[in-house]
C-alpha cells in the first residue's frame, strides 16, 4: 500500500470538507444546537396530566389518596366525578388520560388490614402516556399503603408495588436521552458526510481523475473512511464532554470499551455512506438516500420504543440498523458498566456490517472502472 498516496488523499478529503466555511459550519454548530435542543425538548416524560377521580370511599383514607395525587407535580388537575357515567364521558373525549375510581369499602379495609380496591381507567389511545401515568399512581399508592397502620405492622409485604429503578434512580430524564444522541447524532454527521463524498467528486468532475490515479481501489476506499470516522470521533468526544461536565450524567463504564466500538459503529456508519454514494449520480441523491435510511433507522433502534414492542414481523429488520447496537453499548457504557463480553456481542454485528457494506461499495467502485 502506498502509504504517502493514502495519507495526500486523507488530508485531500479533511481539506475539501473544512475548508468550506458552509461544510465547518454544517460539522459544528447543528450537532451541538441538536444535542442542546433535543436533551430538553426531545421528552418522554409526562407531567402536566389531566385526570378524574370518582371517589365512593367516605373515609379518611380515600380523602387521603385524592390529596397525595393532587399534591403529586405530575398531575395538572383533578377533577371529580360524582358517578361511572361521566367518567367514560371524560375518557372518551379525552379530557383525561386516567380515571381513578375509589371503592366504597377503600378506607374501611384498610384499616381491617384487608386488601384494598383502587381501580385505574386509562386512555388506551394513548398508551405510552397513559402506561407512565399508571405507574405514577401505583407509586403514589403504594407509599399511601406503607403508611397505613397495617403497612406500619406487616411492614414491606402490605405494599402491593414499589418500583425501584435501576441506573438512574431519581429518573433524570437526560441520563437517558443524552447516551442516545451521542450515538444518534453521531450516526446523522457520519452518514452526510460519506455519502456526498463520492456524490461531490462526480459533480465537480474529480472522480474520473481519481479512479485514473495511481491509487489502488482499496486504498480510495480507506482514504474516502478516514476522514468521517475521524471527525466521528471528534463529535463523540464533544458528546461525551458534555454528557459528563453539562448534564453530569454518570459515566460508570470504560472509555476504551466505548471507543473501540465506536471505531466499528463508524465504519458501519461510513460504509453505509459510501454504499450510497456509489449509488448516487448527484448530491441531491446522495442527501435523499441518507434521510431515506437515516429515518428508518432512528425509528427502528430502540431509540424511543423498545424492540421488543415492534411487530414481529419488524423486528428482524432491525438486525441490519447499526445504530441498534451502539445504543446499547452507550447506554451501557454510561449508566451500567457494561462488560467486555457484552460489548464484544454488539461490535460483531457492527463489523459485520461494516464488511458487507463496504464491500458493496468496493464492488460498485470496480463496476464503474470496468
């Protein structure tokens, strides 16, 4: 491999990106306004929740369980319902998410140390939120129970849930979106960046002086995946730095771990890039691919719904997403401390990929030299 040839195409591709005032521009100041932005505004959490409580219960504890949810800084009102029928008015209308109904025996079994009826009516269209508001009300009740006389007496079994969470124990919401846009953003910049490499050669008219070039076909191909891994792990450092010093989430894991999958989660990332490059006659093409596959991607990781929770039939597509894999590691790298043995599980699909996309490109390239 001729190594000087290698190296003048590297800084030839670094050159051709940062000395656009536009291409540094576009690199620097929209990941960072999008990790600002979306750690923020880009929520699952739920707060500022309407909804009904039908209380049958005279007792003392009833009254009690309505204050707790209105004291709660989740619940935005409460409304009281004086029977079942403008309840399911409520819901269907979607004037509220939830409904609480209190049994007329809810105090008295309390304090008989008897199970205690509290029946919770939620909005199935809107499952995500309604599934969150649940647990909300379980927590609140459960804590109403402990504090029982009874709960005082039998102690933790006379609480029928008590969540415990794991990782991120008072549910700081960036301890979980920052992780995932340190992956997410990641794979938008490098996905741009290499697809429009091979597109912008063709518009300018440079790439048929490149494939006449002394250069050999890999050497193109690694020259043309240097550089965006390169300014892909300059981006994942800035990610980093202000995952750990501005929104001080916790980093439990390693950082070699963390970096050396992501050398294998870019290279995915490039080869996917180059692949639609190759395919791409203009920018324009190569643009539109990108977001073709970017969206799907995003939407298909695991990003803000589970897998588990796709279809079946959905599910085995997303085997093929890099960003899959590097969310889990991130995540894991940050709030678990992930082992090596699991690392290792999500960076052979990475190198899988990578293989087989750049192959794919390898073989677009000797097409169009034939």
């Amino acid at each position: 491999m001729g190594w000087t040839r290698l190296y003048a195409l590297i800084v030839k591709e670094l050159l051709a990106v940062l000395r656009d005032p536009k291409g540094r521009a576009i690199l620097i100041g929209p990941p960072i306004v999008q990790l600002l932005v979306f750690s923020y505004a880009a929520t699952l959490e739920v707060r500022n929740v309407d909804v009904m409580i039908l209380n049958r219960d005279s007792g003392h504890w009833g009254q009690e369980l309505i204050e707790r949810i209105d004291g709660s800084p989740t619940f935005r009102t409460i409304e009281i319902a004086a029977n079942q029928a403008e309840v399911q008015v409520a819901i269907d209308n979607q004037t509220v998410i939830a409904a609480i109904e209190i049994g007329p025996d809810f105090s008295r079994n309390i304090e008989a140390e008897a199970p205690a009826d509290l029946q919770v009516i939620l909005d199935g269209r809107r499952s995500n939120a309604s599934q969150i508001v649940a647990g909300y009300l379980s927590q609140i009740s459960a804590a109403l129970a402990a504090e029982t006389p009874a709960g005082r007496r039998a102690g933790p079994e006379m609480v029928s849930t008590m969540p415990r969470n794991w990782f991120n124990p008072n549910l700081t919401y960036q301890w979980f979106m920052v992780p995932n846009l340190i992956a997410s953003i990641a794979l938008l910049i490098g996905l741009i960046v290499t697809a429009l490499s091979i597109a912008r050669e063709r518009e300018l008219g440079t790439f048929d002086q490149l494939m006449v070039s002394p250069l050999r076909l890999h050497e193109i191909l690694i020259g043309k995946l240097i550089p965006p891994m390169m300014i892909g792990l300059f981006h994942i450092t800035v990610y980093i730095l202000a995952a750990v010093f501005l929104f001080e989430v916790p980093l439990r894991g390693s950082l070699f771990l963390l970096y050396g999958s992501a050398i294998f989660y870019l290279g995915s990332v490039a080869g996917l890039g180059l692949f639609i490059s190759a395919l791409s006659m203009t920018q324009q093409q190569a643009i539109l691919g990108a977001f073709l596959f970017m969206v799907p991607a995003m939407l298909l990781s695991g990003f803000a719904t589970p897998i588990e929770n796709m279809p079946g039939w959905l599910q085995p597509i997303t085997f093929i997403n890099p960003l899959r894999y590097f969310l889990v590691i991130v995540k894991g790298v940050f709030l678990k401390d992930i082992p090596l043995s699991e690392v290792i599980n999500q960076t052979i699909p990475l190198a899988l990929i990578a293989t087989v996309t750049l192959s794919a490109a390898a073989w677009l390239f000797r097409r169009r030299l034939e």
